[in-house]
C-alpha cells in the first residue's frame, strides 16, 4: 500500500503573516473575502502560498480590516511581487506602488517599527 503523497508547502512570509492576522482577529476568510468585494477561493489561494500577494491597495485593506501591521505586510507583498524588479526597466506597477507607499511611511515610523522594516527589506 503505498502512503499518499504530501502536498508542497507552498506558503510564503507574505501568506502566513496574511492568514495569522485573519485568524487572531477571528474572522472566517469568507465573511474578510466578502467584506472586501472579493472571492473566498481568491483569499485561500492567497493565504496558502497558491497565489501571490494580492495587488497593493488590497493589502492596505486586509492589513486595515485584520488590525495587522500595514508596513510589515507591505513588506512582505512588495518583497512577494517582486521589488527588486521595481528598480529595472520592466518593472511592474505594483512593485513600484509597493515600494512608494513604504517609502510614504517612513516619516512615521518609530525605531521599533522602522527596525522590522530594515529587517524584511533586508531579505528581499
């Protein structure tokens, strides 16, 4: 009898930081997915790795609507999509968003808060 195979652990920083805010602040992924204007599946993908991070002014809205941290989850999203292709000539907008809205936080960030950012910026 051969044993089934295990499934690839596709999650990603991005993904688990995502699906650990929803769940600490106790809401089901359908009634976050709904209250947002998007598909449930779309929000599981997301949080199982099987989807990139969702586009930036997405992010923005599960950061507000979990009460997690918007700059670390901006982080982990831009490093996600791809900031290092920002800096090259095909780079995505999103990437580029990304990296604008962080920069916009930096004047308000507190030592504690810009040392995360330094510390995921640092391993994109």
């Amino acid at each position: 009898m051969s044993k089934p195979k295990q499934k690839p652990d596709l999650s990603t920083p991005y993904s688990r930081a995502l699906r650990a805010a929803r769940e600490a602040a106790g809401i089901p992924q359908m009634e976050l997915a709904e209250s947002l204007g998007m598909h449930r599946a779309l929000l599981s993908d997301v949080e199982l790795g099987k989807r990139r991070a969702v586009h930036v002014s997405r992010t923005q809205q599960l950061a507000l609507s979990t009460g997690s941290d918007q700059i670390e989850l901006m982080a982990l999203a831009a490093g996600e999509r791809g900031i290092d292709a920002a800096m090259t000539a095909g780079a995505s907008s999103e990437a580029l968003e990304a990296l604008i809205v962080l920069v916009l936080h930096l004047p308000k960030l507190t030592p504690d808060k810009a040392a995360k950012l330094r510390k995921y910026l640092t391993r994109l």
